[in-house]
C-alpha cells in the first residue's frame, strides 16, 4: 500500500514528457514586413514604409476549431512627412523610427474542418505587450530619441494633462490568416495581423504644437529643434494641432509562417 502510494506520484512524473510532447506542439518561424499607420500617414499602404520583421511561436493544436499560441515578434516602422502628399504636412518635416518588441499570446479559430480540408483560412485574437522607443535625426544629423524631450509637454508641470508615455504597452492584436497544410510534420501560413494600441504616441505625435520657449526651458534646444520642424517658418502654431489624438496609431505585420511538429520522432 505504501507503495501504491509513492509510486502513483512517480508515475505521474514519467508521464508529464508524453503529457506535453505527446501533444501537437508546433514550433512557428515567421518572416515578413511591418509597417505603421499614424498622424504621420495619410495613405493606409505606402511601399516605402514596409520594414523587415521576424518572430516565432509555440503554437499548441487543440485537434477542435480552436489553436493556441504564444510567440515573440520584433519589427522596425516609421513615416516620414516628406512622404505626404499634403503641402502643409510636407511642410511640418516630422518623421520617426521606432523598433518593437512584442509578447503575444492569441488564440486562433479555424474556419474549416482540418481533419477535412488541407487548406483552410483562420482567424486569430488576443493580447499583447509590446516595447518601442521612437526615435528621429536631428539637424545635425545625430539619432535622438524623442520621449525624454517631451515634445507636446508630456511630463511636464506646465501641462499636468499631458502624462508621459511609457515605452511599455499593451496592444490586441486580431487578423487573419491561410493555413496550407501538408503534414503532420510541419505546415506554412500566410497571415496578415493588425495591432489596435491603447497609446497614439508610437511616433510620439498626438495632440497640439506647445509653447518652445517652455520646452527649451525645461528640456533644452535640442526639444524645441525636434518639436517644430518647420524650416524658414517662424513658429506662432502653440495650440494647433501637431497630430491628431482622435485617431489610435497602430501597426501590422504581414508574412510567411512555417511550423514543425516539436513532437515529431
């Protein structure tokens, strides 16, 4: 009876491996391109902001409708102004880079039987954390970063409604996808995924152009340089827009996913 009852725990432990691995558990590679959409896009698609972009996955095969995964996404967007096709925004030069990092975990929802159909479309959704750091080039030349300047008074007493930004933040990411799949080894995606942001400062631009001699006070030269662009044009714009706040910036990411059965023998 001891025995039985040592060796029931035992048992359990030896089987945790085929537990796990005995599970179509899948590996994903994912290569593709990123882009952005923001007060410093005016077009939805412009070929010259698509970027590189890469991840991977653990994708978990439920054998129902419904697959889960976790997976780690890092990409590069930005704009630029001088890409607008407006004068007036051609005129206000701002551009911005950012690098991101993304921690996602998402279920997706098969739309056909795959124990049926070899290929069939999904749809996917779930939550997110993502890191960035915009960034631009300043008159010289020289890359800055742009949230510590606090370009539109983020931070700073003189405006206590404009709360600084953190470079932490959560997304939901939602798309869809189409699933060719070939066997029970590994199969390849193509999928198209948006990023809805609980933040407009991605490009750090947002809401109204604020005092420069405040900025230079508080944060330097270099903050009010990097806040008015505009060249040969004497700055009386405090309290006019620099973005728009009424609309959410966001990302997305587009490209080929190839998984491998991590239980494969």
């Amino acid at each position: 009876m001891r025995f039985s009852v040592c060796g029931r725990p035992l048992a359990i432990l030896l089987l945790i491996p085929n537990l796990i691995f005995g599970q179509k558990w899948m590996g994903e590679v994912i290569g593709g391109v990123s882009t952005y959409n923001g007060d410093l896009t005016q077009q939805a698609v412009l070929l010259q902001r698509f970027k590189p972009a890469y991840g991977f996955n653990l994708r978990y095969n439920s054998g129902d409708i419904f697959d889960f995964r976790v997976g780690l996404m890092f990409a590069r967007v930005g704009a630029d102004d001088k890409d607008a096709k407006r004068p007036d925004l051609q005129a206000r030069n701002l551009n911005f880079t950012t690098n991101i990092q993304e921690l996602s975990a998402c279920i997706e929802f098969k739309l056909l039987d795959p124990d049926v159909f070899l290929q069939y479309p999904y749809l996917f959704a779930g939550l997110a954390m993502f890191h960035f750091n915009p960034f631009t080039h300043d008159n010289e030349g020289k890359k800055t970063f742009l949230r510590p300047l606090s370009t539109e008074g983020e931070g700073l007493s003189d405006f206590p409604e404009r709360k600084n930004y953190s470079l932490y933040q959560f997304c939901i990411p939602f798309g869809a996808g189409f699933k060719f799949k070939t066997t029970d080894t590994w199969d390849l995606s193509f999928e198209l995924g948006y990023r809805f942001l609980l933040t407009d400062y991605l490009d750090d631009v947002s809401k109204t152009y604020v005092s420069l001699e405040i900025l230079n006070l508080r944060k330097g030269p270099k903050a009010s340089e990097l806040a008015y662009r505009k060249v040969g044009v004497p700055f009386a714009e405090e309290g006019f827009p620099r973005g728009n706040s009424k609309v959410r910036d966001y990302y997305f990411f587009t490209g080929l996913k190839f998984a491998f059965n991590l239980s494969a023998k």
